[in-house]
DNA sequence: CTTGGATTCATTTTT
DNA sequence: TGAATCCAAG
C-alpha cells in the first residue's frame, strides 16, 4: 500500500437503497461469508453447483445497495454469457442499477482498456484483433517470405507453429523451453521458429495487430509500466470478483494483481476440481499462489451443492476418489430426491444417437421442457451424428463449443472484404480478398499487396492496376476493377456495417457459387444469418472486434425457426457447458478412445480429463444418463469393439446403474 | 503463373 | 473425412 488513493463515494453508504434482502436467511453459513466479505483480498474455494454464481450475485447485490457504484465492481468470468447470467440474476435482486458493473473476460476486459489507455504506449486505438485463424495465415505468409518454404523437411505446419508460440506465451515459457519440453522433434528447427516468431511479433507490431495472447501481455506491460494509468484503472474498479480461478493462467493472474495493486480488493472464486483448461495455460496451482500473491487473503470454503440429487454427486464423488491427486472435497446435497445415474451401453453410434432423441421426446412428454435438457460430450465432432437424427425428428437445438459458423471458409472471405475497409494495412486480408479473383495466385496477389501497401488510396490503386491489366489483356483485369468499385463504393459509405455487407455479398455471392458449385446453397444461408448479426451493429470496428472476440456460436445445423432460447435443446462440449446447469444432462460418447481421447496419454492429462469427466456429471440436477456405443469406427482399425470411459469403470452398481439397449423391431 | 487433380496426413478442448 | 500440400498441365 505505497499510495493512498482517494476515492469518491457516491450514494450514501450506511443506507441499504435496495429491498433490504435478507441474505442471513438466504444463504448457508460459508456462503454468507463469502457474500458479506467487505475489502481485502478473499479465496473461495466453492465445489460444483454450490453456488458459486450464488455468492457472486449476492455480493454483488450487497455492494450495491451498500452503496458501491456499480461501475465500480469488475466482473471477470469465462465468457460473456456467464457474466450477462450473472448480472441478470443481479438485476432481479436490486434492479437496473447494475447494468453498469463492469464485466467480461479477460480478453474482451483487456480490449476495451488498451482502446482508452493504449495510447501511453503507443498502440493505436484502432488496433485489429488476430483471431486464431488470422493467426495462422499471418504466420504462413511470413515462412513463405523468409524463404522458410514448405520444401523444408519436416517444418512444423502453421497450426502447430501458432500453437506452440500461443502456449509457450500462456505458460510464460520461452519459445525454445517450449519445443525443447513439447516438441523434440522439432528441435532441430528451433532456431527457424525462434526466427519466424520474432517476425510475426515485429509485423504484428509494425501494423498495429493483436492476437489473443498480445490483449493480455500488452495490457499488463501498460500496468506495469504506467504507474499513473495502473492508478486510475485501479481506482475506477476498486473491486474485483474473478470467476473460475482455477482456469486463469500465469499471465491472467499477474493482470488481476496489477488491477488490484491499489485496493487489493480481489475474490477470487474457483474449484481446483474443476480445472479443464491447462492446455491454455491454465494451472490449477495458480489457485494455491493466491494466499502468496494476496498474503492476507481470507479463505472460505464452500461445500454444500444446491443443485444435484446425492445420487448425481454419489458419482461425481467416486470419479473424482479415483484421482492421483485427492481433493479435500466432498459434496452433499442439500435436496432431497432420488436417482441412480445410468450408464447406457448401446450397439453402435446411430443407436446411441435414436436413443438420446427418444428419451428427450419421452421427457418433454413428461413435462420437461427442452431448455432443460443438455447433451454433453467430449469433443465437438461427437455430436455429428446426433445431429442429424435431432433434426430428423424436428427436435430444435443449439450447439455450443466446436467449431464456429465464422470460421468457414465463405464467411472470412465476406469478413476479409470488410477488414481491409477497416484496416487497409491488414496484409492478410488483402490476400485473401485478391486470391478469390479468377486469373490471381499467390504470385500476382503478392505482387498487388506489395504495391498497396505503398500506396495511400487502395481503391484507386486497384483502378488502375486493373487498366495496366487490360491493356496487356489479362484476364483477371475484369475481376479486379468490379473489386476497386466495390471498395470505394463501401469505403466511402458512412452507412452501418449490415448495409456495406449487403454489398460485399452481392459482388461475393457470385464468386463463391462458382468457388462451392457443390454446397453454395447452405452457405448462403450462413452469410444471411451473418447479414442478420450485423444489423446489430453501429459501427464496423465493433462488429470486428466481436467477431474475434465474441464469436457468435450458433453452428449451421441449427433449426431455427424461432429465436427464443428457452425452447432449445442445448448440445454442448463439456468446455463450453461450464458453470451451466440443466435438470437432465446426457453424456455421449463415454468411450476409452473418445473420453478420454487417445491422445492424452500422460498422467497430467488423465488427470484433467477426468477432472472433465466430474464437471460433465455435476452439470446435472435431477436426471444423468451416460451413454457410449461398443461398436466403434476407427479409420485405421474399422470396427473395434468400445468399452466404456476409464472414470466410470469400478463404480459400484448402486451409484451406476447399468443398462443396454435391445434393437427395437419397428 | 494459375489451377485443378492427386496424394498424403493427422484427427481435443477456447479466448 | 477433410484439409493441406505437391505436381503437372494449360
């Protein structure tokens, strides 16, 4: 506590404004503490469905009425959805006020303040966001340059090559501790990489682009470098509450000590159970540095769920009691009720597939209503099947987590338009944007790029490139004047986003029916639905920003007829499920080779998955069926027979109930 | 130089 | 199964 900061306090805080809630009646003795805990740093250590969201609401209610602006309470969670959950929950307990708290994750929190702050260091504030994908077309073009080809033997492609300077970031590693720890074979290429890194960060400097790892580290090089805006931040948000602690990873929580060097006032909430995201950085450890980074930190455990019947958390305690590592937590219920979880062996994959689309029929005849029913699994292609037989029964879904509608093909070439209006500095795009051009290659793309980057006016640029081409009658001179009139007719539109879409897609369309003579028609339908996102959007810069940030999720397969959440199906990975609850959660796919994978073979990564394993189970409420095929596909063995997931072997009958399906004669 | 066909290859999870 | 890369024809 170097400085003193002088805050000024609006509202009167010995008044309660609000209802007066009575949180003493409300809330179980631990979770009452953690809820009435005033400054300090403070670790809560809460187990699933104990009501982690529970006390960040309350607390949150609290701060408020005892008359904490809410702008000045920072809330970071996993994604956005969490955060709006949060603050919904909020509003029904002390009314619009809290709209203003401050929220997000990490990355979109970092967004927002190198845009206001990042001027002290340099950084424009019309930087552009790398996505992943970005990322790796980036790097791809920069090997091509330094002559690094792909003739090289055994040169790491572009998805590892970004992955391992991504991780050696999130793990605070060098780029050579890195390959030498996860890479050995590659090392004998470690100092090329070391080289093409090191170009990747200085063009990404150069032009005023970040990636996802460079929000992080730029915001806490501003931090920690200017005393004076580290200050203001810090006395702008003078509490923070940080959701799932245990997934933050080294660098994540140097930012939340740099935020709160000022006030210290840090809750962390988390659950070293639940830890599921060490393949980004994350380090369930971190959760036991916080007493050392916050020497005096308050710690409160909280164990009592409020969600599952015992029978659900029977299992969930079983799995996590066959962990190396044991944890100190055991979960009771606090509802009463009784169910056995079943484990359901069916045949093969499509029957697995009929028999989840049945139960769900079966419960919403019940009385369940669809927006209480998840189908969860390991990795985002389990589901394809499923899908499939959803939609042959009309069932209507959702699908979260996997892979992202904006990530196809035709939607980051639409986007790629749009990007080089916003930033015609942005290299990649330009190639992209060229290349769809009948008659332009790498070559001749590089070559106009080159001259573009000179140049001040790119659409006028292209003009006449395109005249100097029909005079030689070259046959993509065509192509490239209709591309200078599009972008000079959109550039110079001041109008929303949505409108100069409508313009891309009506120079694009045609080029992709051509490009996708196959499928065009399923793709059209993804850029409308994209059309439709961009109505909500005022400005181009946003809509950008949220693309790489916020992707919307909603994957093709979709039914969507109506737009009304509640009435949905949701199939989700496991990843994307955390922090959520449904009364009946499915799991699919509980095979040794599916989940865990075949590829996590070490024993940290067993550990994860089966930690993976606990938070599926404990997404349930009322209702767990678990279900694997023994009959499954491998393409380099076909048929092989499928024995269910090692987690959910030696549970004893009366927690897994067992069961297998008899073919249906129809 | 561009493009299309042939061949090979590896195959999680996410901001 | 599909994407990435290689190769040869136009």
């Amino acid at each position: 506590m170097a400085d003193k900061v002088i805050i000024l306090r609006t509202g009167n805080s010995s008044a309660s404004a609000g209802t007066g809630i009575d949180y003493a009646a409300l809330l179980n003795p631990a979770q009452l503490e953690a809820v009435m805990h005033d400054e300090g740093p403070a670790l809560v250590i809460a187990g699933a469905g104990s009501g982690k969201t529970r006390i960040i609401v309350y607390r949150v209610a609290r701060l408020i009425e005892k008359g904490v602006p809410p702008q000045a309470i920072l809330m970071l969670t996993f994604t956005r959805r969490a955060a709006q959950e949060m603050l919904g929950r909020v509003e029904q307990l002390v009314g619009e006020r809290c709209r203003q708290v401050a929220g997000g994750t990490f990355h979109s929190f970092a967004n927002v303040m190198l845009r206001r702050y990042g001027q002290a260091i340099g950084l424009s504030p019309n930087f552009t966001i790398l996505d992943r994908g970005d990322m790796e077309d980036l790097i791809n073009l920069l090997r091509a340059q330094m002559g690094l080809a792909s003739s090289e033997h055994r040169f790491p492609k572009k998805s590892t090559l970004a992955e391992m300077i991504s991780i050696a970031r999130n793990k605070a590693r060098t780029l050579e501790e890195e390959i030498a720890l996860e890479y050995p074979h590659f090392i004998d290429q470690t100092e090329k990489i070391v080289r093409l890194a090191s170009a990747y960060a200085d063009y990404k400097r150069s032009r005023g682009l970040l990636d996802y790892d460079d929000l992080l580290y730029t915001l806490a090089e501003l931090l920690h470098n200017n005393a004076e805006i580290r200050r203001r931040i810090s006395a702008l948000h003078r509490y923070i509450m940080v959701d799932e602690y245990q997934d933050t990873n080294p660098i994540q929580a140097e930012l939340i000590s740099l935020l709160a060097d000022y006030h210290q006032n840090v809750m962390a909430v988390g659950d070293d159970g639940q830890s599921i995201y060490s393949f980004r950085g994350a380090d369930f450890r971190n959760i036991l540095e916080f007493p050392k980074r916050f020497p005096n930190a308050r710690i409160i455990k909280v164990e009592e769920n409020y969600r599952s019947l015992q029978g659900i958390l029977d299992l969930a305690n079983e799995i996590l009691a066959g962990a190396s590592r044991k944890y100190t937590k055991t979960l009771f219920a606090h509802r009463v009720g009784q169910f056995t979880p079943i484990l359901v062996r069916a045949q093969d994959e499509p029957m697995q597939s009929r028999f989840v689309a049945q139960r769900i029929l079966e419960l919403r005849e019940e009385g369940v209503e669809l927006g209480e029913i998840a189908v969860l699994f390991r990795s985002s292609f389990h589901s394809f099947d499923l899908e499939l037989e959803l939609q042959r029964r009309n069932i209507p879904f959702v699908k979260r987590g996997g892979f992202k509608f904006i990530e196809t093909a035709h939607i980051k070439d639409a986007l790629a338009h749009l990007r080089v209006v916003a930033n015609p500095a942005d290299m990649v795009s330009w190639m992209r944007v060229l290349k769809l051009i009948p008659g332009i290659g790498d070559r001749k793309a590089h070559a106009i790029v080159e001259t573009l980057s000179k140049a001040n006016d790119a659409p006028q640029e292209l003009k006449a490139l395109a005249e100097l081409m029909r005079s030689k009658s070259h046959k993509a001179a065509d192509g490239l004047a209709r591309l200078a009139a599009l972008l000079s007719e959109i550039r110079s539109d001041r109008a929303r986003p949505a409108d100069q879409l409508a313009v891309v897609l009506q120079y694009y369309v045609p080029l992709m029916r051509d490009e996708y003579p196959d499928d065009y028609p399923k793709r059209e339908r993804d850029l409308e639905h994209f059309h439709e996102i961009a109505q909500r959007y005022r400005s181009l810069e946003a809509l950008l920003t949220d693309v790489a940030l916020e992707p919307p999720s909603d994957s093709v397969g979709d039914v969507l007829a109506t737009d009304s959440d509640d009435e949905l199906l949701t199939l989700s990975t496991i990843h994307s499920a955390k922090g959520l609850e449904w009364k009946v959660v499915f799991i699919i796919w509980a095979a040794e080779g599916r989940f865990p994978p075949l590829q996590s073979i070490d024993p940290e990564q067993l550990e994860e998955e089966r930690r993976l394993m606990y938070v599926a189970v404990t997404r349930a409420r009322d209702e767990l069926y678990i279900v694997y095929p023994i009959r499954m596909f491998d393409r380099v063995l076909g048929y092989t027979l499928g024995q269910a997931s090692r987690f959910l072997e030696g549970i004893s009958p009366q927690t897994l109930m067992t069961a297998s399906l008899e073919e249906e004669s129809t």
